[in-house]
C-alpha cells in the first residue's frame, strides 16, 4: 500500500493515524467461519481490528482447521446439536446422553440453559 519496504513502524502508524486508520490486536482464542458447507477454525489466530471511515475490517492470521457440515441439520431442517456440546452436558449435570440432547434441542442449542435446566 505504501511501499514501505525500510519504513519505520512507528512512522507507518503516525501515517496511518493520519489518514484516520486505527488498527488494534484481538487477543482471540478461536475464530469460526461458518459456510453452508463448512466451518473454518481458527485455534489460537493472530487478529487484528483495522478501523477506517466508520467501517471495521478484521484480519485474521492461521492456519484453519476444516469441519464439514453439509450434514450437520436435523431431519427436521434444524441444526443438529454438536456432540461435543451433548458431552458437555453430560459431564457437567451427570445425565444420559439422549436427556442431555433432548435439553439441548429444547433450549435451541444454548448450552447453559441446558444445563441450567437439568440441575
């Protein structure tokens, strides 16, 4: 953009907050991009806020774990409740898989209401 192959950092942001860019770092623990047919995680990712003219632009840096979800809805057209978060219920409240998935699909996938309402 600027060409700044010896640029100074500190002269690249006086520049930048001139022309009224902001730039600030997330600390992320996970990034999720979710299409139709797959999730893209981003485990630990480099992310970064760049904020110009009133509008906000992430950057996100790493290398994305794929997970299909072509399957992932229920016969009902639904989504389908995750099983890591069935587990998580489970381990959490100590009931039976299908009692945690019937909490689950009853508080549309929210797992703390799930679990609030089994104990």
């Amino acid at each position: 953009m600027f060409g700044g192959g010896g640029l100074d950092p500190r002269k690249m942001q006086q520049m930048m907050e001139q022309m009224g860019i902001d730039t600030s770092d997330i600390d992320a623990e996970e990034v999720i991009i979710r299409t139709a047919d797959e999730d893209l995680v981003f485990t630990s990712p480099e992310v970064q806020r760049i904020s110009a003219q009133g509008q906000a632009t992430y950057q996100i840096v790493g290398e994305p774990d794929t997970r299909d979800t072509s399957d992932d809805t229920a016969e009902d057209g639904r989504e389908a409740i995750p099983e890591d978060d069935v587990e998580i219920v489970v381990q959490r409240t100590g009931v039976s898989t299908d009692e945690a998935r019937e909490a689950l699909e009853a508080e549309d996938g929210d797992l703390a209401a799930a679990v609030s309402r089994l104990e």
